[in-house]
C-alpha cells in the first residue's frame, strides 16, 4: 500500500471542480477540512497562500500539490480535486492547472512530509496514471488510482520505456 492513500479518504476527492483561480481552489480546500476534520478554514487558506508565497507548487504537465503546515494537526491529510477547467498556477512549463492535490501536514513535520511529497511527485510523473485520473468517471474511480497506485510498478513501467 502506498503513503498517500492513508491520508486521502474518499470523501476529499472532487471530481470536475469549479475554481477560476488559486484562491477558490484553497477556499474549497478549507472548506473540506473544515467539515471533514473540524479544522479552521482560515489557518488551512492563510498557509496554503503563504506557503504559495515562497514560490509555486505547480508541478507542470497540468500538476500541483499546494500544501501547507496546520498547528496542532496531528496527521498529514490529503485532498484532490480535478477541476472543471485549468487556472494558472505559475507552474515551471507554463502550463495551466487542472489537478490538484492538496496536503496539510503537522507544524513540525519534516521527514514524513518529504516522503509524501516525493510519493505524489512520483505519482504524477506517471503518464498513465495522470491519463487515468484525467479519463476517470467518478470520485471513487479517482479515489481507486491513488489506492491502488504501486510505487514499485510505476517505477518497473518507466524503466521499461
């Protein structure tokens, strides 16, 4: 079983989103875990946005992974949304956003933190996966692909091509 789908429950994944910008995009983030896990919609937008500060979380190839650290949070949590049209995300190729997943993780996490944030890059550097998310009907087949995503064999079918 891989990292992410302990920290990415059913209920957080969004399948055709409206946002027509970053904001609306943490907006409804906060929302989320306001109401999935009793945190301050707030505190998740403010460090969402000031994380976003320090530069952008936009991956490329259509990715990003805005996250942010929420005190006195005691587990990282996840959530994805496939929007409805991309936004621009200042991401390094240019090009606009229409998946992302957001992650909130502990004030002091640090190692457990990186190893997330390495798994999802490493996730969505998978071709098939992003196409798979992409041609997906519904949150729960959305929700499948980060369940069942093996690492091992991500990696078996890139060193194969």
């Amino acid at each position: 079983m891989n990292l992410i789908s302990h920290i990415l429950p059913l209920q957080n994944v969004l399948l055709d989103l409206e946002a027509d910008s970053k904001k609306r995009v943490f907006e409804r983030a906060g929302l989320i875990f306001e109401n999935q896990n009793g945190l301050s919609r707030s505190a998740i937008v403010d460090s969402l946005t000031q994380r976003e500060k320090l530069g952008s979380t936009g991956l490329g190839q259509g990715i990003a992974i805005p996250h942010g650290r929420i005190k006195g949070l005691k587990e990282a949590l996840g959530a994805f949304f496939r929007l409805t049209g991309p936004i621009q995300f200042d991401a390094p190729d240019g090009r606009a956003v229409n998946l992302i997943f957001v992650m909130l993780v502990p004030e002091q996490a640090n190692e457990s933190h990186l190893r997330l944030l390495s798994e999802l890059a490493q996730m969505f550097s998978d071709r098939a996966f992003r196409d798979d998310l992409l041609a997906a009907d519904s949150a729960d087949a959305m929700h499948r692909l980060f369940v069942e995503w093996d690492p091992h064999a991500s990696n078996e079918r890139r060193s194969a091509l």
